[in-house]
C-alpha cells in the first residue's frame, strides 16, 4: 500500500453507480450490490478510485482505494489515513467467538460473512491492537500472504502471550480470493480439533 496525504474531501465527486470495471472487479470477488451500499463503496470520478470508507461512529477516520485509471505511474492502492491506530471491526451477521486479521477491506467483508473481521489496510499489527482484543476475542487469526509468512507467524506467537487460542493462517491469495466454503474450511482447519466447525 501507499499512504498518502488525504486530500480536501467532498462527497460531491463520488458516486454509488460503478462504472463497469471497478463493478466487475468486485463481482470477481463476489461482493454483492448490497454489500456494496452497506459498506458505503463509492468511485471517486476526479481520481478514478474504487473507495471503502473507514468510520469511527459517524467519522470518517480513511478511506482504501483502488485505483482504475490509465496512469500507469499511479498506485494501484492507496490508504488516505485521517486517524493513525484506527482499526474497523466488520462484524459478522451471527456470534462468533473467531475474529480474523486480514490486510484489506474487500477480504474483511468476504471473512465477515462469517467470521468477525478487521482489516489491517497493510500487514503491521501493533501491539495496542492485540491488547485491545484480550478481553473480548477467545480466538484469532492472522491471515497474511504467504510473502508476509515469517511476519505473521512473529506477531502470532507475540500475540499468544495475550490470548492463546492464537494462530496464523498463510495462503498463496488473499481471503477475498476464496469462496465462503473455502474460508470456512481453511478457518476450521486453524481451529483445535475439539473446536472445529465452530464459528
């Protein structure tokens, strides 16, 4: 990711009606129409971003952005950051006792069809983030790529100091890459055997 910083903001140029490649894009990985909307996903018209906005309440704390022009110097992401430290629980429709780590928005919302979810918007996880979760995570999962393997298993077993039902998930694409029985099953996979299949 880039992090850059945030511009003069206006609602004004973005717009919920996706031109046809970012709509594809996202139809790839199977969020839906109203997943869009219920996550506030709009296109930014003057910078040719795909946004997902980042509130804290009703503040608008970032906004991650994938970018669909033809400059081809431009980022592909970018994370514009109006509060360091924020992190967006994406809760999943039911209880759940497993909340997963992931690196990007669009596989949080994939993860929180089932799972509670955060996305990290990059792949560093502080150690406020952790002590944070320790009251009211039983079990969690760090799901990185597999280029971010020696990293995750670092911070997992740094976090398992904290909360011991810990573990690290590395696959060769990201979660929004996956169906959801194939998150579920690579979830279940994670889990002590006793506990397997539950969400």
């Amino acid at each position: 990711n880039t992090f850059l910083v945030p511009p003069d903001f206006s609602w004004s140029r973005f717009t919920t009606n996706l031109p046809n490649l970012p709509s594809l894009w996202l139809h790839h990985y199977g969020i839906t129409r109203d997943e869009q909307l219920r996550h506030n996903i709009v296109y930014d018209l003057d910078r040719d971003l795909l946004i997902t906005p980042i509130y804290d309440g009703e503040r608008l704390v970032a906004m991650s952005g994938r970018y669909f022009g033809t400059n081809e110097h431009y980022p592909r992401y970018i994370t514009h950051h109006y509060k360091k430290g924020h992190y967006k629980l994406i809760k999943a429709p039911h209880e759940t006792s497993i909340l997963v780590l992931c690196e990007d928005v669009i596989s949080a919302i994939k993860l929180s069809r089932q799972f509670n979810a955060i996305p990290l918007l990059g792949s560093f996880i502080p150690d406020t983030l952790i002590l944070s979760l320790v009251y009211q995570v039983p079990q969690l999962r760090i799901w990185l790529d597999r280029d971010k393997a020696q990293t995750a298993i670092k911070i997992a077993a740094r976090a398992r100091q904290y909360i011991a039902n810990c573990a690290t998930i590395v696959t060769d694409k990201d979660p929004k890459e996956y169906t959801n029985n194939e998150i579920k099953d690579i979830i279940d996979e994670s889990l002590p055997r006793n506990n397997q299949s539950l969400s």
